[in-house]
C-alpha cells in the first residue's frame, strides 16, 4: 500500500483533495483520482489537485520555479484550467510557505496565470481571455434538448439561458449530455438566469464531475455570454452559485479575472489501494 500526505479544501463549495510532488514522482493513476475523489471509498472531492514543480512537467515551456497546478477531474481525466482549483491552490500553497508575493504565478495546461490576495482575504486569479464563439451547441438534460452558446474558457462550455428562477432550481443536472457532434470532447454545461444588468445566477454540470457546487470558468463562461448576447460591455458581473458568489471583471483587452474565497478545511494521510 501506499500513504500520501494530502490536504482538502474548496473554493464556494466546490472541493478539491491537494498533494505535493515537488518533483513528479507520484504520478497518479486515473483510479488513483478516482478513488481520493470518492465520496464513499476515499476523501471525497470534485477533482484532484497536484503541486508540481514546473520544470518536471515534459510539455511546459515556461518558468520551471514556479509550480504547476496539474489538475485531474473526479474521474480522472486531465483539465486545462480550474478556477475554483487555482484559488484552492494558491491559498495552500501560502499555508504551507511554498508561495508568496503579489502576484503569486502559477503555471497550467492553459498557460501562466497570476494570483492575488485581496484586503479581505478573498483570491483574485487571471483566466486568459475567454471566447464566445456565436454559435450554438446542443445538449440533452433530462431526457430534454436545449440549445446554449459554446465558450471557450480554455476548457469548453455550452451557456443555456433559462426564463425563471424556479426553472433553474427545478431542472435535473444528473442527466446531461452534450451532442457529440457540437462537443466531441464533451463540455461543462452552465444554466444561467439573468437577474440584471451584471447579476447572474447559474448552476453547472462539470464535465468528468457532474454537478457541482461551482465552478470558476463556468463563472467567467456566463459573463462573457451575457456580453456576448446583450451588447452591454459590462467590466464586472456577480454571479451567484448554489456554493457562494463569485466576482468576474474584464479588463480593456478581454482578460478576465475570478475572485471568491479559498479555505484550506483538512490536512492528513489517506492510503492508496495496491490494486483496485
């Protein structure tokens, strides 16, 4: 058997089991995921996170001090980028004194982002510059068609705009199924209500997850749709998910930024199964 350290946190209820393998040795298995992300059999979270340093991951061109958040679905297929995570990740990696500065840079599949603590402890992360391509995706919920505007916030979303409040509680998240010939690859699947010029409120389905409590580029994703669909320029939404709130700004040039909180809940030893 095999015992790693490890720690969990989350980022508006959206959770995330972290280890450290400064030098890449680990290297997780997709059970190895599984099992830590099982709310049964192991810890129990919406994916893993892996502190790496940078110069140990192959395909990485930049910087090699800085590390790497290499970040695994639930099920354990890879993701380019995790909001939520990226917060998580920062504030352990200041818990633990392996990071400091303002910004804190952290390199991942979807390029080198910056972090910053705010005055009231909250985390504002960079999330590249999203696209909202203008064109529609199909995705089956329930056993039921809808039709959402596919973004692209370096992992793939479909946006689906419902009319009411209660429609955005009642609708079932456990059946979701994106057209294979819109998403090939699958994609996380956001409902939204807009609730005002700049508030927003949304539920999602994560792709190699299912639903969860919220989701960082699912945030960004509903923002740069609703710009994309009303016209309004707006630099700065609220939106608002079944795990907390979540700010998104724009800058001048496109580029988004995710702030929302980031708490560090447990740290401890789980032992790996030999087989599984």
């Amino acid at each position: 058997m095999r015992t790693w350290s490890f720690a969990k946190g989350h980022g508006t209820a959206n959770d995330f089991v972290i280890v450290k393998d400064r030098s890449g040795l680990l290297n997780p298995s997709v059970e190895d995921v599984q099992f830590l992300c099982n709310r049964q059999l192991g810890i129990g979270a919406d994916g893993l996170l892996r502190a790496v340093k940078a110069e140990h991951m192959p395909d990485w061109d930049g910087p090699g001090d800085i590390w790497f958040m290499d970040y695994r679905n639930a099920d354990g297929s890879l993701a380019q980028m995790c909001g939520n995570g990226l917060r998580v990740f920062v504030q352990w990696l200041m818990e633990e004194d392996l990071a400091a500065g303002d910004p804190i840079l952290i390199a991942t599949r979807a390029g080198l982002r910056q972090a910053s603590v705010l005055p009231d402890g909250r985390l504002l992360v960079t999330m590249g510059v999203p696209t909202w391509m203008q064109v529609t995706g199909r995705v089956r919920i329930d056993g039921q068609w809808f039709s959402g505007h596919i973004v692209d916030v370096d992992n793939p979303h479909c946006v689906i705009h419902l009319a009411s409040w209660a429609q955005l509680a009642d609708i079932d998240l456990d059946r979701v199924e994106p057209d294979p010939s819109d998403f090939p690859q699958g994609c996380n699947v956001e409902v939204v209500v807009n609730h005002g010029p700049g508030r927003l409120s949304m539920r999602v389905y994560e792709r190699g997850v299912g639903e969860t409590q919220s989701c960082g580029t699912g945030a960004v994703a509903v923002a740069c749709d609703d710009r994309g669909l009303t016209g309004d320029i707006l630099d700065h939404y609220r939106v608002d998910v079944p795990g907390g709130q979540l700010s998104v700004r724009f800058d001048q040039s496109g580029q988004a930024s995710l702030t929302g909180p980031a708490v560090v809940v447990a740290r401890g030893e789980v032992i790996l199964p030999d087989e599984y």
